[in-house]
C-alpha cells in the first residue's frame, strides 16, 4: 500500500487549485467510498486488538502500533449498516482527524484519483437528515460516497465545547474597548463548513460568547454571498468581523475560497481564519500560499474563542 502514499509534499501543491486526491476504499456493502488523501498517515492491515471497557460499540479495540495505541473504529457499523463480519486480514486506513490519530477498519483499499472539488457535491436532499454523508462524487459509473467522519468522531468522543472563564473576561474586555467611542463592536462571523457538526460546534461556541454567526455550507455559497455584497455596494470587512472556514467541502474547497476572496479588490481585507480537521500536514507554506490570515486545527473551543478576540484588539481591527 505504501505506492498509494507519494509524499505530502507533492500533494500540497494541489492547494488553492480545487482539487484533491482521494483514496478510494469498499466496505462491505461494497459501495465505493473515498477519503481525502491529505488525511491518511498510511494503510495497515488489521492488528491485534484489546478490547477497551465501556468501550463505544463502533470501537473494535485498541491496537498497539510503533506510533503508540491506536483506536480502531469500525466504519460499516459507524454509518449504520451493520457490524463488519470479520476483522482478521482487513484494511485499516490510518487518519489524523481533530488532533487525534484514528484506523478505520474497511473491507478493501483501492485506489487514489485526482479530482476537482467542482465534481463533489452536497448529499441528494433525499437522503434525510440522519445520513453520513459529508459529500458525493462520481467514478466511472459509480457513485464515491465520501463520510462525515467529524460527525462519527464527535459521536465516539465528543468535544469540549465550554470556553473558560478567563477568555470570556478578556472578550467582553474588549467589547467594552471597541464599544468606547460609541460604536457598537461587529460581532457577526462568517462561518464556512459542510458538516453540519462542525457548523454547529463552532456556532454555539461563538455564540456563548456574544457572537453572531451567519452560516454556510461550502465555499462556492460563501464567495457568491460575498459577491451579493459588494453588487449590493457593501464591503464584507464592514459585515463581519471575519470568516471562519473549513478546507474540504464541496464545490469549492476552502483553499480557493480564500484564494479568490484575497485576489477580489472588493474582499481581500476579509480576515479570513482556516479551520481545519487536516491538522496533520497543514502547514504554514500552506497558509501563506493561499493568502489566509491564520489557521488553526479542530476542534478547541478556548483557541477559537481566542482566535476571534485577537480580531477584537484595537490593533487587528484596525
């Protein structure tokens, strides 16, 4: 499996152009799954595993790796079609998600296609709303349902979403500075992210701490809502305070998003902040090559809520 994973370094360079790689995999159902490349750290077949106690029931087990102990989490039972009927000689593909290192067991790896985030689209509206379905895509004649892994994360271990006391005082500090010569300070932000988890994560720990956010599920609805503004004769730094966003959605991914946002006369002094699950390999060269302002890896209530009151100071605002 190691020809699978060419260095991240090459990969990278798919950054701000729309595209990404995603490896193909089956469970056992065998519809055609895929998952960003970016993600993967590499492919192992199943280890011995060590049942944990009050362990979730998509969790397998532990195993012991050279990389320390590694969750096994079965996927075809984490999106709700039944328990893998065996583990012995499967595929565990190993991802870093939100900081944390996860193997997912899956029936069979197949193999990496380079594709345009133009071709990934939102889940059909029919498919309800208890679905994991982050997005889908097209292969050949199949369909590549691509999984809200955030979504089954937050299931197994949810995240700490409560921002301690000190960073409050600091931000209503600095409400009360912007608020000194009588102009009410913006606290509107513009969220961007296609899981609906995600969404919600940061919305109610932006909220619990006096902002206002307006929500969107991909990159192309944020860059058309911010062109609505400027034909309207608005300026988006005036509207909000900054925009928040995800790298991999549908349609447009958050790379682009940012790039075109920072190339648009009428948008480049929107601060924009990425977002991101793909802590592993996201970097700074990365950052920079886009033109956003910052970025930080999910999900950390207290770095966010402290990402925002740095926009708050007298000196970022400005």
């Amino acid at each position: 499996m190691s020809k699978l994973l060419n260095s991240v370094n090459q990969r990278t360079q798919l950054a701000g152009e729309n595209r990404l790689e995603l490896l193909l995999f089956r469970l056992e159902d065998k519809q055609l799954y895929g998952i960003n490349v970016f993600k993967v750290k590499k492919i192992i077949t199943c280890p011995s595993l060590n049942e944990m106690p009050h362990r979730h029931p998509i969790a397998l087990g532990v195993a012991n790796t050279m990389d320390g102990p590694l969750p096994i989490i079965d996927l075809k039972l984490a999106i709700g079609h039944g328990n893998s009927e065996k583990v012995k000689g499967k595929s565990v593909i190993v991802a870093e998600y939100n900081r944390k290192m996860q193997g997912f067991l899956v029936d069979k790896v197949e193999h990496i296609i380079n594709i345009e985030w133009s071709d990934i689209h939102p889940p059909p509206r029919g498919v309800g709303k208890e679905h994991y379905l982050t997005a889908i895509s097209k292969y050949g004649d199949e369909i590549i349902e691509i999984i809200d892994v955030e979504k089954i994360i937050a299931e197994i271990m949810p995240f700490n979403e409560e921002v301690e006391a000190p960073i409050t005082a600091a931000l209503d500090s600095a409400y009360e500075e912007q608020s000194g010569d009588g102009a009410a300070p913006n606290k509107n932000v513009l969220v961007v992210d296609d899981s609906v988890v995600a969404r919600n994560q940061i919305k109610r720990c932006l909220e619990a701490v006096g902002f206002t956010c307006t929500l969107l599920k991909n990159g192309l609805e944020a860059y058309q809502h911010l062109e609505e503004l400027t034909m309207a004769g608005k300026h988006p730094n005036d509207e909000y305070l900054m925009m928040i966003s995800d790298i991999e959605m549908p349609e447009m991914d958050g790379y682009t998003l940012t790039r075109r946002v920072k190339e648009n006369a009428d948008m480049k002094d929107l601060y924009t902040l990425l977002h991101t699950s793909l802590s592993g390999v996201f970097n700074k060269a990365m950052v920079e090559k886009v033109g956003a302002d910052d970025f930080i890896a999910k999900f950390d209530a207290n770095e966010l809520a402290n990402a925002v009151l740095e926009r708050l100071k007298p000196s970022s605002a400005a």
